[in-house]
C-alpha cells in the first residue's frame, strides 16, 4: 500500500477519533503521529520535530501557570474584587476593560502568555458577573485572541 494511502486511512481514524471523543484528544494526536512513523509515512526527525520548538514549550509553561493560578484561588479572588469594585456595572463594560488589558500585555509579551496566563482571571469575571451563560459566549472569550494578536 502506497504512503499516500495509509496516511489518509491514519488522518480518516485521527478525525474520527476527535469527533467520538471517548479518547482524550492529545492521545488520538499522538497515536496517529507514532502510526505515521510506525508505517513509515513519516521519519522520526519530522514526526517530533515540532516538539522541540520553543512556542510549544512556552505553551506547555503557560498551560501550567494558567492551571495554578485557577487552581490558588488566585483567579476566584481576582473575580469577586472586580465584582466588588465594579459592583452592578455592566458585565460587557468590564469585558471591555479586559480586552484594553490584554492588548497592553500583549504589547509585551507573547500573545499566548497574554491570554493563557489571563483567561482563568477573565472566566471568573464571567462567572461573578452573576450571567455567566450570557457572557460565555464565543463573541466574547473566542475574541480574547484576536486581541492579543492586535496588540503584539
């Protein structure tokens, strides 16, 4: 069987891996990039190479520090002060505030450290603002990274 072949069987069970869901995501990822290399689709040096790249190493620190600061309560507390001093402010005027906030930082940072060390803080937000199926939404959190791209 030609190269071609099995890597789109491989890509066929990779998406439908992602659409049943019943394996975490990351595992579907990398059970097809060790079956792209075990039927020789791809050499080894390719496969992996993107693992050794500085943006996916960033990402990963980034993952970890977002994940502390929700898990600290650090987040939680950040939310319920913005709620005390905004008090019944309108929810998308703080959303706003957010945004402005994350275009500075990502000013100066990479734009993944701007949202991924910020989102926890923006999701308690949401969540204290007392709605939080409303402002949940895509046409609010998805727009965090156009943001940041604007702003670095």
């Amino acid at each position: 069987m030609s190269s071609d072949i099995v890597s789109v069987i491989i890509m066929a069970a990779a998406a439908l891996g992602f659409i049943i869901d019943r394996v975490p995501n990351a595992l579907v990822a990398m059970l097809s990039i060790c079956a792209m290399v075990w039927f020789r689709v791809a050499p080894v040096e390719t496969a992996f190479y993107a693992f050794s790249d500085d943006n996916v190493l960033l990402m990963a620190g980034m993952l970890v520090v977002s994940m502390a600061i929700s898990g600290s309560g650090l987040a939680l507390s950040f939310g319920r002060a913005v709620k005390r001093h905004f008090g019944n402010s309108s929810a998308v005027l703080i959303i706003i505030i957010y945004y402005f906030l994350i275009f500075v930082f990502s000013s100066f940072t990479n734009n993944a450290t701007a949202v991924l060390c910020t989102l926890p803080l923006f999701i308690e937000i949401i969540v204290e603002s007392g709605d939080p199926e409303r402002y949940y939404e895509q046409r609010f959190v998805q727009p965090v990274s156009i943001v940041a791209h604007c702003g670095g």
